[in-house]
C-alpha cells in the first residue's frame, strides 16, 4: 500500500473497507498498521494524521512521519497546495462535460453517522463546497463518471452533496437512492463508489513537487460489467 516513503513522510493507497483511523476495540485501521510497521523498522511509531479517507473509500492519503511535516502538510491542505482528485460513479446521466460549483451547508448527526443538507442558518451547519466535471457519460445506462475537487472537508461531503443533486454514489447505502441501488446491484458495486485517484503536493522539507495518480479497481470492473473499454478518466 506505501507508495512513496522517506524520513518525513508516508503517501499511502488505503483500500476500501479500511478505516483511517478508529478508536473502536479490535478492528484494523490504517494508522495502527503504519505505526505497527515503523515500530517493525525500529522507528518511532508517530504518525501524523493530515487528512482522512471514510472507511468504505478508496484512495490516497498523506501521512506525516514528524510533527514538523505534519504542520507543513497541514498548512498545504489549508491553503489548497496540497491538492486531490476524486473519481464517483454516480446514478444519473448528467451529459458529456456537464459540471459545475456546488454550494450547501452540512449538519452533522454523530448519533446516526450521517450528514444532511440543512439551511445556511441552521445551529451547527457548515459550508461545504465543491467543483465536479462529468468524465464519462454512459449513454443509456442510467449513470456516469465523476471528477469532483473539495474546497472543504466536511463529513462524508462527497456522498452528500452529490446525493443532494440528485446524483448518489453506487453503493452507497447511506445516501443512495432506490436506482442507485438498483445499478449497484447490476453492476456488482458493493462499497461506496468513491475514489481518491490523484494526489499533489511539496515535501515537506525539500520542497520537491510530489504527484500521484493511482488506478481505480472498481472503474475497471464496471466497464468490463458494461462490455465498455473507452472509459478514460484522465
């Protein structure tokens, strides 16, 4: 899973259905095996956490092997240096280069592990913005592929705010529809479709640019589903 690694950092690729990091008693997280594997090495087991993947997404993710890289890394995801890419097969067919900016305000609901979209002036509601570009349209097939860009980090924001516009993530149970349902179950999608395919960003100490791209599985499976093999999501 490491795809890059040195004194300062880690720059990982998480598979779906393990968590970042859990506090939860006796399941696998991703934090606890890089500290397990510094600690094999006779390395310091610190690992800072930069930023986070939800457990059923797939993708990259930066960790930082000092504090100081950890505070490097962290301002570069403040300001937008460190940059990501995410790629969703999502129900609806939004038409070929369609995209756009969307704006809501996300409440989150600890107790049932959800966020929903709420009114700008709701107590506890934040903003949460994105950009997304269609890829791929599957003409006839009832849904397509998705490149969307994060201007804000809120919880499970992708998987919301595409539900809200009317175009939920396969496999997502939480905030699927019934079609979505449906299409995951034709295509053989059974975790969120969802992947952190592209990964920028400086090192922390040299300052070399950094970049990252990683295959997506998934992808792969429905377009063999689909008997498509133009699917280019570059």
């Amino acid at each position: 899973m490491i795809l890059y690694e040195d004194s300062e950092l880690l720059i990982v690729h998480k598979p779906a259905g393990l968590a970042t990091q859990t506090a939860r008693l006796g399941q696998a997280d991703l934090v606890s095996e890089l500290k397990n594997y510094r600690s094999s090495k006779g390395e310091p087991a610190y690992i800072g956490v930069v930023h986070r993947l939800d457990q059923p997404v797939e993708g990259l993710i930066a960790f930082a092997k000092t504090q100081s890289a950890a505070g490097a890394l962290g301002k570069q995801l403040q300001d937008g240096t460190l940059k990501k890419s995410y790629l969703a097969l999502v129900a609806g067919e939004p038409g070929e280069n369609a995209g756009g900016k969307l704006t809501d305000y996300l409440l989150k609901d600890s107790r049932a592990g959800i966020s929903r979209v709420v009114e700008k002036n709701t107590c506890g509601a934040k903003k949460a913005e994105l950009s997304w570009r269609c890829v791929k349209a599957f003409t006839g097939s009832g849904f397509a592929l998705a490149e969307v860009w994060l201007y804000t980090g809120r919880h499970h924001q992708i998987r919301v705010q595409l539900a809200n516009a009317g175009m939920p993530l396969l496999g997502d149970v939480k905030y699927g529809s019934a079609a979505s349902g449906v299409l995951s179950g034709r295509l053989g999608v059974t975790t969120v479709a969802l992947c952190a395919y592209h990964m920028e960003l400086l090192h922390p100490k040299t300052g070399k640019r950094l970049e990252y791209t990683i295959d997506w599985d998934v992808l792969g499976r429905v377009e063999e589903a689909l008997g498509n093999t133009q699917v280019d999501a570059k």
